[in-house]
C-alpha cells in the first residue's frame, strides 16, 4: 500500500460525458502527478501540481483539467470524453517538487462506451 | 527530449534462473532513472532508482541495476527469479534537477515459468 488513494476504482460512462477522478495524496506530501496509462500510448504524464499550483504540464487534452485543493487532495476532470479516453488513471505523489521518489495510488480505470 | 526504451515488450524466463530487462535512456542532461512493477491490476510500485553516486543500484525483492552513461543503458536484473516476480516492469527517467514528470518506457511483462 503507496498510501495514495484513488476514487473510484472503476468508472464506466458514455461518450460527451464528464466525470471526476479524485486523488488523496500521501500524508505529507506536497505534490501531486496525474498520469495516463493506455494499450496504445503506454504511461503518459499528464500534469502535475505542489501545493496547489499547477508545476508542470505533459500532453494533457484542453477537454481535461485537474486542480489540488487546500487539503492537498487533486481531482482530474475529464470532459466532453471520447471513446480514445478510455484507460487507467494514475495519481502519483511525492514530498516537495525536487526529485522525490514518486509513490503511485491503485489507479482508477475509466470506460467509455 | 528524454525517452526511454525497452527491449523486449515480453520476457519469460524459468524459475531460478537470472533475470535480465533492458533499458536504455535519451537524455540531454544527466538523468534519474527508476524501474517501476506493475502487478496485474495494480499500481506502480517502486524497485529501484538511480539518482547520483555509485551507478550499481540495489532495489527491493532482490532486484538491482546499473547505471551505464557510455552505454546509456539501466537495465534491471535479479540473479534468480521467483514465480513472484511475474508482472510488468517500466523503465523510467526524468531530469537531474529539472522537470520532475517521469517519462516511461513501454514496458516489458515478465513471465516465469515453473
């Protein structure tokens, strides 16, 4: 167990929907880093935000956003989402923004049908 | 641009014998490399990682690697495998003191047969 927590587990929805993924970071730890796990892409970084503020930005669609809120915890907002959305959802944290070890929550795996 | 491949998308090796997943990094700057496992329908957990110092790497269940700058290469190995070690295994580098988002290799699955 990371002791980074991932809500849901599983989400199933249908194409133009909008959905939320949320993330409980490690106690502690100030940064928070979403990734996307898919068959074609592989492991792909998606942002990345300390203490509130966005750090970092990887290949990110606009049609998805993600804040960290006061109590650290980050949600990712996926939206208007397509069929190629479908894939697992990572959450990583770490203590500050230089190069901690990165600890991965369980993942949440959207469908879109 | 960093980047980071594997050789080898599947691996299979018998159980006691040496494990060996190839890695080899792009990076303009010095690196810092990590193997990550991915058991079936879990999330990464870290084996191991390089950042600076002495270029052989012990991680945990007995695996280890080597930072190789002339060969640009990190690739993980464990003297004998365990039916345990099963899973997926990434490679991945970032920048030594600069962006701190990991890039990942495709991965490679390791199976151990009995």
């Amino acid at each position: 167990d990371s002791g980074v927590t991932q809500t849901p587990k599983h989400l199933i929805t249908a194409t133009g929907q909008r959905v939320t993924l949320r993330c409980s970071p490690r106690s502690g730890d100030l940064s928070v880093y979403w990734y996307q796990q898919s068959l074609d892409q592989g492991l792909q970084f998606l942002i990345q935000y300390y203490n509130g503020e966005e750090r970092a930005k990887g290949n990110i669609l606009e049609r998805f956003s993600a804040q960290q809120f006061p109590d650290l915890h980050s949600e990712l907002n996926l939206s208007s989402l397509e069929l190629g959305d479908s894939a697992l959802y990572f959450c990583a944290s770490s203590v500050e923004v230089s190069q901690e070890t990165q600890y991965f929550g369980p993942g949440t795996r959207l469908l879109v049908l | 641009a960093q980047s980071v491949t594997q050789l080898g998308s599947h691996v299979s090796v018998s159980e006691g014998a040496l494990v060996l997943l190839r890695c080899n990094y792009s990076s303009s700057v010095p690196p810092y490399l990590f193997w990550y496992v991915q058991y079936p329908n879990q999330g990464l957990q870290l084996l191991l990682k390089y950042t600076t110092g002495a270029t052989l790497v012990k991680g945990i269940n007995g695996f280890e690697a080597e930072f190789k700058k002339s060969e640009t290469s990190f690739h993980l190995t464990k003297p004998s495998a365990h039916m345990s070690d099963a899973a997926e295994y990434f490679c991945a580098v970032s920048d030594q003191g600069g962006s701190e988002k990991l890039v990942f290799g495709k991965g490679t699955k390791l199976t151990v047969n009995p």
